[in-house]
C-alpha cells in the first residue's frame, strides 16, 4: 500500500533534529537539577528515552547530573520479551555506572497475590485497582526514597510522547491509557507530586517511527540494544501492558508473539484473560444480603453489591494460574508468592468489610433498593 504525501512532508522533523531538540531540551532544564531520575517501563518509548538519555549523558553531549537512577516497574505482568529486554537493558545501565533498578510491588500487593490470596476480583474498568498496586504506589515510594536521599527536588523524565492523532494527544492526560501506548505510561506525568519531582517529557515531539529508528537502527551509536521490544512492536503502535489485562478487548501484542516460532509456547497465556472474566461472574464471588450504612449514617446505593472472591474462586484461580504458567514455561506465580497465598488463605482474609459470612453472588435474594434513604424490597418472583 502506497503512503499518503502529506503537503507538510517536508517540514516533518527528522531523527536527528529530534534528538536535537531533545539534547537541547535536556540542557536547557537539566541543568537546574542535580539528580535525574527516569520511570522506565520497559515499552519502547520508555526504552528510546532511557537510552537517549544515559547516550547524551556517555557521550558528554549534555552536562552529566549528579546521578541518574532508571527505576524499572517491574510488575511480573510483563510480556516475557519485554521483561527479558528490560533485565538485559538494566544490566548495561548498571555496567555503565548508572543507578538501574526494579521497583517491585510490595508482596501483597503483587497482581496474583492480591487477587488469589486477598480476594480482590480481577481489575476492570471501573474498578481498576492494578495500576495504583503495581505501578504507581512502588514507583513513587521509589522515588519518596530516591528524594529524600538527595534531599532535594528531582528531575523526572517521562517518555511521554506526543502523538501523531488529536484522540492520542487527548490520552496522554489520562492515567493507564488502555487502547493503545503503554499502561501507565500517561499517569506519570499527572501524578508526580511537587514535591518529590519536576517532570519532563524530552521525546514528546518524537514520531513513532523515530522511536523505530532509534531502536532498532541506531544501537551502533548508542550501544543499548533492545531486540526483543521489536519483536513485540514491530513497526506498529501495539498497546502493551499486563498479560491478560482484563480491560482490553484482544491481546494484540500477545496474539503477534506466538505466531512466532521463539515465543509460540506461550500460547497458554491466552487463556489467562478468559479466566480473569470468568471469576468476574456472580458464581464466583460472595454478595451483600443488607444495603450497608456509609460515614455519614445513610445507606450505600448499592445495597446488594457484589464483593470478592470466594475461597473455591480462588483455589480454582491459582490452580488455572500454574497450569498454565507451567505450559507456557514462565514465572507467573513464585514459590514465595504461591506459599503468601496459601496462608492468606490460612488466615481467612478477606478485603476490608467483608469476612466471608455473606452470601454466594449467585443466590437468589428479594431485591432490595434504596429510594431517599429508605430501604424497598422486592419480592423474588417464583
Ligand atoms: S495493563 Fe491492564 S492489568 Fe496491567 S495495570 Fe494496566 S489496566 Fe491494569
């Protein structure tokens, strides 16, 4: 297929005058900074800004910061190619003397732990409980550390890029963009507090493909090389995030990587986002009989509110979880992760205001409804 000529052809930047303006951009508001840090996710545009980034700083093209410290969130959900670039990425960093590290989730709050071992049912839209766990909350007690260690401001960079679509542009504000970009990517931008950092985004102008070229064409000059995240990415602008995130209709990035012959054993992880909407269901979970009281003594307005996951749910999700991590040979659940949910079940936990005394989801009760705070029941019809 022939591409379109756009009439402003030739004032679109090229990959040198984008990474000139970043350079530029670099000096300019680096230089009132001492200690950079860097969110990386390991997706590409996070991946072409770290490398841009520790390049300029090698090459002494900018001035050098006090330090420069890449936190990977690593939320174990990662695509396997991803991960394994982003491990192999952190190892050069480390070697080259920067401060590389990953940020795990505490272990309650890893995605199976919290899920199968608390009972949390698996994230949806509203009710997307899993960037807060995974991402946000580790990445900005990281950075709370990182802060209080230089005792002053940071300087954060993001890999926040302008896109090349208004409706793109419009999901850069939003947190945990899900049709497309990196889950994630976006809520750094708008979260970071004052006082922890100062953000900037010095590949905003770039264009999709000049985040290709540079990672795939340019590893000569920069010396990080990434070749996995092209197996995932392709040329395409493919959403990457959690394997199976419940909140997008198709896997496309998953889908991509078990046509090919190195990662098609990973085709059982397809089965991991049926799962999740399965135990999304009613049968699979325990619901409110009686409309709860709030802080302010009226009733909730969902009175019969579903909740989480039964205790079968749960036994049922782990023992699906590591059938199918052991067909698709990957670390879904550790040892230690599986053993933190087998006592959470010990312990009979349960999320706050629940304990397990309610009733299955999928009984069936008189339906009770809440009109100016006074309670209507319902009738079941038989
Ligand atoms: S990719 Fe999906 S599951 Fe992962 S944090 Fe984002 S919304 Fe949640």
């Amino acid at each position: 297929m022939r591409r379109q000529i756009s009439l402003f052809e030739d004032q679109r930047l090229t990959l040198e005058e984008a990474v000139d303006e970043s350079l530029e951009s670099l000096r300019v508001y680096g230089q009132q900074y001492k200690h950079w840090a860097i969110a990386y996710s390991g997706g590409k545009d996070s991946s072409a800004t770290v490398s841009l980034v520790a390049w300029a700083i090698k090459t002494k093209q900018i001035p050098s910061p006090e330090s420069l410290s890449i936190l990977y969130a690593d939320t174990r959900q990662e695509l396997p190619p991803l991960q394994q670039a982003a491990v192999n990425l952190l190892n050069v960093l480390k070697s080259d003397g920067f401060n590389a590290q990953a940020v795990l989730p505490p272990m309650d709050k890893r995605f199976y732990v919290y899920m199968l071992g608390r009972g949390v049912p698996p994230p949806k839209n509203r009710f997307r409980w899993c960037t807060v766990s995974l991402k946000v909350d580790p990445m900005m007690a990281a950075l709370s550390d990182l802060r209080a260690e230089a005792e002053q401001k940071l300087l954060m960079l993001t890999g926040v890029r302008l896109g090349e679509s208004a409706a793109r542009d419009q999901r850069i504000a939003l947190s945990c963009s899900k049709d497309s970009g990196e889950c994630g990517q976006g809520w750094f931008q708008t979260s970071t507090p004052e006082a922890e950092a100062d953000t900037l985004a010095p590949l905003v102008h770039w264009r999709l493909c000049h985040v290709y070229d540079w990672l795939y064409f340019e590893t000569d000059r920069h010396g990080y090389n990434v070749d996995e995240i092209a197996i995932v990415y392709g040329e395409d602008d493919v959403r990457t995030g959690c394997i199976g995130c419940n909140l997008v209709n198709k896997d496309v990035a998953l889908l991509r990587l078990v046509k090919t012959s190195e990662w098609a054993h990973l085709a059982p992880l397809l089965e991991l986002k049926p799962l999740f909407r399965e135990l999304t269901k009613a049968k699979w979970r325990v619901r409110k009989s009686k409309p709860e009281r709030r802080k302010d003594g009226k009733y909730s307005k969902n009175a019969q509110r579903l909740g989480p996951l039964t205790m079968e749910a749960r036994a049922y999700g782990l023992e699906r979880v590591l059938d199918i991590q052991d067909r698709a040979r990957v670390d879904l659940i550790n040892a230690e992760e599986e053993a933190r949910i087998r006592e959470l079940w010990a312990l009979n936990t349960w999320p706050n205001k629940w304990d397990g005394t309610e009733v299955q989801g999928d009984v069936p009760l008189d339906a009770i409804q809440i009109v100016d705070n006074e309670i209507v029941v319902q009738s079941l019809l038989v």
